[in-house]
C-alpha cells in the first residue's frame, strides 16, 4: 500500500494514516510539513532524456502537465489510498465525476450495467439522462441479491451499487453481490460516500472500485467539491486516461484543503457516529416523529448488514414528522414548519461536513416530480434528512426538541 513516508505503515491505525499518509518531503529541499499547493500548469524537463524516461515509465514521474496531476494532488490520493486500503487513487472534480470516469473507463458502448433502485438522484439523471445517449443501457433493481441476478443480461459488464443508499441508508449484502458478480465476470463498483472510508471499506469485500463524493465526509468542511476513485493498480490505471483527456482533475489547492481535512477525519468521524445515534435515538422516542431511518438503530430495516459491514452509522438520519393527516400538503407544511423552526442545522443541500445540514428532499432533489410521483419514488413529503455535524449533541437535541414542539 503506497503512503508516502517510509515511517507510516500499511498496518497504522487509522487516526495515525489519516494525520501522516500521503505526505512524503523527501525531495523538497525545504523539507516542508505539509505538501505546498504546486500551483503550475506546467513542469520543467531538465534533460531531453527526462522525456524519454517519462515516456518509458510514464505513471513513475511526479508531475508534466497539471491536468495529468499535481504533486500536491498525488500526496492527497496515496492518503486516500491508505485511508481505503487501496493500491491506488485517482481524485477527481466532483463525486459524479468519479462515477462517470469510473463508469467510463470500465464499459463501452452496448455495454449494461445493473444500478440499486435506491440512490442520490443526481447519479439517476447522470445515468438516465446521460450515459444512456453514448450507447450504455442499465437496468434499476430492488436491494436483493435476487433482484441483482435477474437483472443482469449477457452484456452486462458492471454492478453499481450505493451503499449505504441516500436518504435510507439501506445496503446489500456486499460479499454476496461480489462473489456472484466473480462467477460471472462482472465488475462491482461502490459509491460508499455515505459511510466514508472511516466506516467501511468495500475493496476489503472484493469490490473492484470505491468511488466517493469527497466533498462530503473526507473534506469535511463544506468549502470543497471533488471526488476519488480507488482500486488495484492495474484498475486505477486503466480508467486515469479518462480523468485525464476529460481534464477532470482537481486543482492544487482544492487537493491541499481536502488533504489539510483529511488530518481530522477520524476525530471528526468518530463525533458525527456519536451524535448522529445519540439524535436517532431522540428522534425514534419522540411523540411527533413518525418513523426514522439510522442504520445502527435496530428499527432499521438492514440493522443486521450495518452491524456486518459499517464500524460506525456516519451523521445522516432520515426520518418522518407527524402531520394533522397524510395528505402530501399537510405532510410538506409539518416539515416545513419544523424546518424553519431550527436554529443550528442550516437548510442547505450536501452533508456530510461539520456544520449540520438539514434538507427537504421534496424541495430539493425531487422538487421537479408531483407529489404523487414522490410518493411513488419513496419520497413522503414529511421527509426531512439531517446531516448531523460536530456541534455539541446536547444543543442538537434541545434545537431539534423546540423545533418539534412548531408542528
Ligand atoms: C451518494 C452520493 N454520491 C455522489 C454524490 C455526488 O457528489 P458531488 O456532489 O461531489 O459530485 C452525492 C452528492 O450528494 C451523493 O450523495
């Protein structure tokens, strides 16, 4: 596993490799702490014979063109790697961006692939809207190992699986889902944004490539979007062409600030699991919350796979509020009076980071469906899902229990 300095080793802890791996001033005259932010297009061939050498040996030089990369982007991506127990990394502009040059590298067209029916809906359109005109086809399906057999056809090349999925936070059985797609010769591929590396690692399951949404969990502070893409060596050098020519790469500082929240991602992570089941708890005996979603609640529909697979719930929990009755007005107006009503999450998209977030996926992510259809794609407008952040439990509780006593 590559991570940077000589001292940091594979079997490190991971508060340990997320404050040192990646990191490597053997080079650097100045023996800097910190990798600088390399902020160059460009990079000086000293000898004619450097470019004979970057030729034979392309993917062992540091740095040519800042589309290729940046020093300061490889040190963020050998620290990503470490964090995933991964043999490489690439980072990439944005979450969706991860998944499209994942996607891309991996299938051609006439190509399927098999999607969770449960999922941000962001990738949905990217899928539906998108790589369906260049020639892919893919086929959606119910969280079951089952679901995903039948789904496959003899061209499908790939299994996309979102775990745990937005807003539900349910999952599959993923060495299940890994070893049927090994007999068939398939490709898993998992966006484990929500979890995070900290809580799960798929590539120890035998998934072929994580994706994540960087701008989430693993930068922490909802200043930054980007994504990364890990895997072998022999995946993540397959599918850098595509990053590359699509010139997808993130720019040095984006890279630094990822890296610099890297360095607290553990204590971070370790608050947000906290927080997050001390609030689900709350929230499950509260008399004017209907129901609540948080994997590591036993009420969860897949309690038993999070306790398999996740070390710790992450900070969203989905629920319901009461509404005087189910009608979808009645249900919007209870959750919009009580998301009004709080004064610490903010009522803002993306999660994930240290502020809480509090989001209304009918007026966000499915504000362009009728009511009825958000009902029929699972979304009951007296959803509300809260991204909770590292402020201090108690104050959550006590905004959440004001903002109840609105409805
Ligand atoms: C599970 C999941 N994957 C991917 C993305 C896309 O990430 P980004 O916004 O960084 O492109 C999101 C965004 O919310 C997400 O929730």
């Amino acid at each position: 596993m590559p991570t940077g300095r000589k001292t940091i080793l594979p079997q490190s802890g991971f508060s340990t490799r997320s404050v040192h791996a990646g990191h490597d001033n053997s080079n650097d005259p100045h023996r800097s702490l910190i990798t600088p932010i390399y902020q160059t297009a460009s990079y000086e061939f000293e000898h004619v014979s450097d470019l004979w050498d970057f030729y034979e040996k392309r993917s062992t030089r540091l740095a040519e063109y800042a589309r290729y990369g940046t020093p300061t982007q490889r040190a963020l991506e050998l620290a990503l790697a470490a964090l995933d127990n991964a043999e490489n990394a690439l980072v990439t502009s944005s979450g969706m961006n991860a998944i499209t040059t994942a996607l891309m590298g991996l299938m051609q067209a006439g190509d399927h692939f098999v999607c969770l029916a449960e999922g941000y809906r962001g990738t949905f359109k990217l899928f539906d809207q998108h790589l369906t005109r260049f020639g892919l086809s893919l086929t959606y399906c119910d969280l079951t190992l089952a679901a995903i057999e039948k789904a496959c056809t003899p061209k499908t090349k790939v299994i996309f699986l979102e775990l745990p999925t937005n807003p539900y936070l349910k999952l599959v059985d993923l060495e299940e889902v890994v070893r049927f797609a090994r007999t068939k010769g398939l490709m898993t591929v998992v966006d484990a944004t929500f979890a995070s590396p900290y809580n799960m690692n798929p590539l120890d399951y035998g998934a072929d490539l994580v994706v994540h949404s960087l701008t989430k969990y693993i930068n922490g502070h909802n200043d930054v979007v980007a994504g990364a893409v890990l895997g072998s060596k022999e995946l993540v050098e397959k599918i850098k062409p595509v990053r590359n020519l699509l010139g997808s790469n993130p720019d040095a500082h984006m890279c630094y600030l990822i890296s610099r929240g890297i360095k607290t991602f553990a204590l971070r992570m370790e608050k947000h699991n906290r927080s997050s089941l001390a609030v689900a708890e709350f929230l499950e005996k509260h008399k004017n919350i209907e129901r609540v979603w948080y994997p590591m609640l036993a009420s969860h529909p897949h309690h038993a796979l999070a306790k398999k697979y996740l070390r710790g719930g992450s900070g969203i929990v989905t629920f319901t509020v009461e509404a005087k009755d189910d009608s979808q007005t009645e249900r919007l107006k209870a959750s919009t009076a009580f998301v009004e009503a709080l004064k610490i999450p903010t009522h803002a998209a993306s999660l994930g980071g240290v502020e809480s977030l509090v989001h209304q996926p009918t007026v966000m992510n499915y504000y362009d469906l009728s009511p009825d259809a958000r009902l029929a794609a699972g979304i009951p407008d007296n959803l509300v899902r809260l991204s909770v952040g590292i402020e201090d439990t108690d104050d959550l509780i006590a905004d959440l229990d004001e903002a109840l006593k609105r409805i």
